[in-house]
C-alpha cells in the first residue's frame, strides 16, 4: 500500500464530495439549460472518480512503497513552521504597520531564522526592505500599504 | 498584414529606444532569475510583473517575453555549473552538462548550450512569424462547440504528457478547473464558493497562485534541505565552439530544434518534455550512445535547443487561439489580461503592436541573450555564489511584493501564502502543480464554452459530433485516451504515464 497517495486520493475524494453536496443543493440545473452549478459539480463527478481510481492504485501498490512520515524524516520542518508563521503575522501587521515597517520586522526574523547574526540580520533587512521600498513604491510608484505612520 | 510586412512593422515597434531597454532590461532580468537554482520562468515572470505594470502593454509584454527567453537562457548555466537545473527544461542539461564541466570542459557546454538555444529559438521564431497569421484567421471561424473541443483536447495533451502519475495529473487539472470557477458565475451572476467573502466575488488571480507554488513552494522546498550545492571551482574559457564541436553538436541542433518545435506548440508539451526527447533520440541515433551521460556535447545541444525552440513555438496557441499551451504560458495569460489585453485570434487584428512587436522582439532577445550571456556568464557565476541564507529572504520578499501589487491587496499575499503551502504539501505527495495551473487557466473558457454549446444546442452533445474540428478534437482525444488503457492492458502497468 502507498500511505503517500492514499492519502492524497483521500484528500481529493473528501474535497469533492462537499463541493458536489454543496452544488447539488444550489441546483444544477438541465441539460439544455445549465446553472451556474452545472460545472462545478460536472468537475467533483470526475474528481471523485478519479480519487477512487488513485485510491484503488494506492491500495493495490507495492508494499514499503512511500510512506507519509518519509517525506518528513530527513528535513528541518521546524525552520518552515517558523517562517510560515512569521510570513501569517506579517499579513495580519501589513495593513496596520504600513509596509515598510511590517517588512522589516519580517525580514530581520527571516535572516536571522537563516543563520544570521542579530546585528547582519537588522542591517540585512534594513536594506532589503530599504531597497524593496524604494524600488517599488518611489521608483515604480506600487501604492504599498502605508498603516498608521504613513509609510 | 502579411508575415513579412508584419515582422517589418513589429521591429519598428521593438527597436523603439524605451522598448529596446524594456527587451534588453527583460533578458537581463529573466536570465538572472532563471540562474537561481529552483526559480525558474514561472516564478521569474510571477514575481518580475510588478516591474510592468507602469508601462504602455506593448512595452510590459516585450520586457515579459524578454523575462521568459532570458529565464530559459538562464537555466542552463546551474545545471552545468552545479548540477542543480535553474529550471525543469534545464534537468537534462545536467546529464552531461556537469559532466563537461567536471572534466573542465564548462567553458564549452556552456557555449553550446548558449549558441544552440539561438539557432533553435531563431528557428522556433520562423515556425512561429509563419504560422501564427493563418491560424489566427482559422481560429476565428471558431464557435463555443470548437473552443470547448480544443481546449478538452487540452487537458487531455496535459494528462496524456504528463511528468508523472496520469491519474495524479487529471486530479490537479480538475482541482485547477475547481478553483478557477470560484468567484462570480459568468453567465448568471450567481455567487460560487465565495462564503460571502467580498475578495472571492472576482475569483482568484493567476499570479499570487503561480508566486505561490513555483515561487514560495520552492523556497520552502530549499529551506529544510540540509545541504547546498557546491558550485565547481573550474575556469570558463573556450566558451566559442571549435569546428570539431560545431560538427559533433550540429545535427543534435537541428533535430532538438525540430522536435522541440512540434511538442512546443501541444498543450502540456512545451520546453520540458522536449528536453527529455531530444536527448533520447539523440542518445539512439548517435554512433555513441555510451558518452551519454559522460560529457557528450550533443547531450547539451539537443535539450537546449528543443526547450529554446518550444519556448518560440509555445507562443503559437497563445497568441492565435488564446490558449496557454503550458504554464508559463498561462502566467504570461494572466498578464496579458492585467494589461487589459485579451491573447487570442483578434489580437493580430486589435493590437497588431503586441502582436508582432512580440514576435520581433523575440528575434532581438535572442541576439540580446547570445552577444550578453558569453560575456556575462562569470558573473551568473557569482550570482550562485549568493548564499542561500541571504537568497531565500530575498526570493519570499519578491514574492510578497509580486503578490500584493496585482490587486494592491493584503489578500492576495494571504492566497500565495497559502498556495505556497498548498505547493510544499503537493511536492511531499508527488503530485505536478503545472497542471493546476493551466486548469485553472482554461477553467473560465472550458465553462464556458461547453455551457453556450450546450445552450445552442439544447442539451445535445451532438454538437461536438457535427462540426469537423470539434469532431477531429475529439478523435484525437479519444486516441490520447485508448493509448494508455492500451498499454495498461498489454503490460499491467496501473496509472503510470506511457513514458
């Protein structure tokens, strides 16, 4: 059995069948009159078929084919937990703290979450969102978000 | 306009001074990108499209076209230099790319992969100035049943080509078509998936999606690896070919050319799939089959031409039917879209500005990369000396930036954050993003078009059945089908592509 693909046809064959629930009770309307339902649910059909046929070519795999936690093992996923959490907290800062301020902060925990001292991380980030605001919103005139302070 | 007078009229649109430093600036650009291991021309032109948005469509499309020629030039040099290709057309360059390089030969592969990717996307450009004019006027005897027919025919070129598992494929381009028909129903209005939220009412846009499985999706991909590649400490010299090299690499030119001209232009082909043939039937021709693999030049010049020489062609179905062939193709779509133009068989008519200043400024790229990239190599070599710890900050910060400056919109960096995760999740289970792309790309038109169809037709599928392209469509489809099943049922093989 292939842990790795089944439960990724899982994953398909659950997100289909809501949708499909979820289109079916809109109304799909007719043959000669299609809704706004009508592909949508045209589309899960097929999904669900086919993340049966993935399901059944999972199960029937090679034994001590790939397993979920192998895909795991031999990597630092502490270090991407960190950014992605950094990078959620920079969404939910942007529109407050403005862009410049809100990229700095996002940028020195970046550098410094690869290996930078704390003083090379500050003074990496004050150039690159230095630079990245200069580039963007003096030269190229992209209306950045500018949060409280104005900037 | 016939080829001709069109080609005249679209180099008096590129050599225009502020196009010319657009195309020039373009090159430059993609080619540094496209040097970076992991980011290759979909993240180029993802993150780089900001760079355009001030400026007239003709110029952004010009310095767009620049980007991807320049990102497809690009990734060469890693797969030569550190055996870590810049991008998926460039994997089999590194066969025996790295290979020259070890026995300090870098100087020329790397001059041959730059010379060949010229004469092959020169000839790519011919192909493309020739045919691009007729199609378009085929294309718009095209109703609904016909559009609908091609672009099925589509899908099923994406699943049928595809890198990987089929059934894997057909998933991501249906979830890809899912996610395309979130939004506002186009013929009716009706809210679809939104759950009321006011972004969701324009549907998701192509680029933060992109940015975020080619772009942060491999910078997460890169961020828990646990070593780096190690750059090779060789001088580049003799990066002109000699005559010996020249007769060695020149069939393996042509033949690369012509093929990655054909798959160029089939939807789900393109520049990658190309690479992996050319080298195949170069392997079987030659009278050497056992230096492939051990720093044979031909195994260079096939691959990079076929990709440069699709890279051309692709544009075919995009500029005359507005259909994105793979999904570089589909992210330079959507920025034809942002520019407020519409790619497809009025655009020769409607803009003839973009549409032959796009091609003519291909012929210039092409001049631009080959006099730039012998001179300019050293210094893509210290580009890789970059470290990682100083790039991946950098690359999330250009995604950020890229995401948010489509819509100006704090949402739109949350939707790449979350498809840069989506990305990494479909990478750890070996599914190919490619597909959900170009799904979602033609999703709106696959939608639309089967629903006017059927429309017309009141309900009937037979109207696929009467009009003859539909019906060729079909057929091929049909076969593109049967093949597999057929080679299910001969080895036993399950749901494995044919390659």
């Amino acid at each position: 059995m292939n842990q790795r693909d089944l439960a990724g046809s899982l994953f398909f064959l659950a997100l289909a069948s809501i949708v499909l629930v979820l289109s079916v009770l809109q109304g799909i309307g007719t043959l000669g009159h299609p809704g706004a339902w009508f592909v949508p649910s045209v589309t899960c059909v097929l999904m669900i078929f086919f993340a049966l046929a993935g399901l059944v070519s999972a199960v029937r795999g090679r034994s001590g084919a790939a397993c979920v936690a192998e895909a795991w093992r031999p990597v630092r996923w502490r270090k991407n937990a960190a950014v992605l959490a950094a990078l959620a907290v920079y969404v939910a800062l942007l529109p407050y703290a403005g862009f410049l301020a809100a990229t700095f902060l996002l940028m020195s925990v970046l550098f410094r979450l690869n290996a930078l001292t704390v003083k090379a991380a500050l003074l990496a980030a004050c150039l690159s969102s230095g630079l990245a605001y200069g580039l963007f919103y003096l030269l190229l005139k992209t209306p950045l978000p500018r949060g409280i302070w104005g900037f | 306009m016939d080829a001709l007078t069109g080609l005249l009229y679209g180099l008096s649109v590129a050599c225009d001074a502020s196009n010319l430093l657009l195309l020039l600036g373009g090159c430059l650009l993609g080619t540094l990108v496209g040097v970076l291991p992991g980011l290759g021309p979909v993240g180029a032109i993802s993150i780089l499209l900001p760079l355009t948005f001030q400026l007239p469509p003709a110029g952004a499309i010009i310095m767009l076209a620049g980007i991807y020629n320049g990102a497809m030039y690009g990734g060469s040099t890693t797969s030569i230099l550190i055996n870590v290709p810049g991008e998926a057309a460039s994997v089999v360059t590194c066969l025996d790319g790295y290979r020259m390089a070890k026995k300090g030969r870098a100087g020329q592969a790397l001059g041959i992969a730059v010379f060949g990717s010229f004469i092959a996307g020169t000839l790519g450009l011919v192909g493309l100035q020739l045919v691009a004019g007729p199609l378009s006027t085929l294309a718009l005897k095209f109703g609904p049943p016909e559009y609908f027919a091609v672009i099925f025919l589509g899908f099923a070129f994406i699943v049928y080509l595809a890198q990987r598992s089929m059934i894997k494929a057909v998933l991501m381009t249906l979830s890809g078509v899912l996610l395309s028909l979130i939004g506002l129903d186009p013929i009716t209005a009706e809210q679809r998936m939104t759950f009321g939220a006011l972004h969701l009412f324009e549907g998701l846009n192509v680029v933060p999606l992109a940015i975020g499985l080619f772009g942060l999706a491999e910078v997460f991909g890169n961020l828990e690896k646990t070593a780096s590649a190690k750059i090779l400490r060789v001088k580049i010299r003799n990066l002109f070919p000699s005559r010996r090299q020249w007769l060695a690499a020149k069939w393996a030119i042509v033949r690369g050319s012509v093929i990655g001209f054909f798959l160029g232009i089939l939807p789900g082909g393109g520049p990658v799939l190309s690479t992996f043939i050319a080298y195949g039937v170069e392997k079987r021709l030659s009278r050497h089959p056992e230096t492939f693999g051990q720093g044979a030049i031909e195994g260079v010049a096939a691959p990079e031409a076929a990709n440069n020489a699709a890279a051309s062609t692709s544009f075919i179905p995009l500029l005359t039917l507005g259909i994105p062939p793979n999904v570089v193709l589909a992210v330079l779509f959507g920025a034809f879209l942002i520019h407020g133009v519409t790619p497809g068989p009025l655009l020769m008519t409607q803009h003839p500005e973009i549409f032959w200043g796009v091609i003519a400024s291909m012929y210039l790229g092409n001049v631009i990369l080959l006099i730039l990239n012998l001179p300019f190599i050293p210094l893509w070599v210290q580009v890789l000396r970059i470290p990682d710890r100083i790039l991946y900050p950098l690359i999330i910060l250009f995604c950020l930036v890229g995401a948010y400056s489509i819509n100006n919109s704090v949402f739109d960096i949350g939707v790449m954050v979350l498809f840069g995760v989506i990305g990494y999740f479909l990478k750890k289970f070996d599914y190919e993003a490619a597909p959900l792309i170009l799904g979602f790309v033609l999703g709106p038109m696959f939608e639309v078009n089967l629903r006017r169809s059927l429309l017309m037709s009141q309900g009937s599928f037979g109207i696929f059945l009467e009009r003859p392209i539909a019906l060729i469509a079909f057929a091929v489809c049909a076969i593109l089908i049967l093949l597999p099943v057929v080679k299910i049922i001969r080895t036993g093989r399950g749901g494995r592509s044919p390659r």
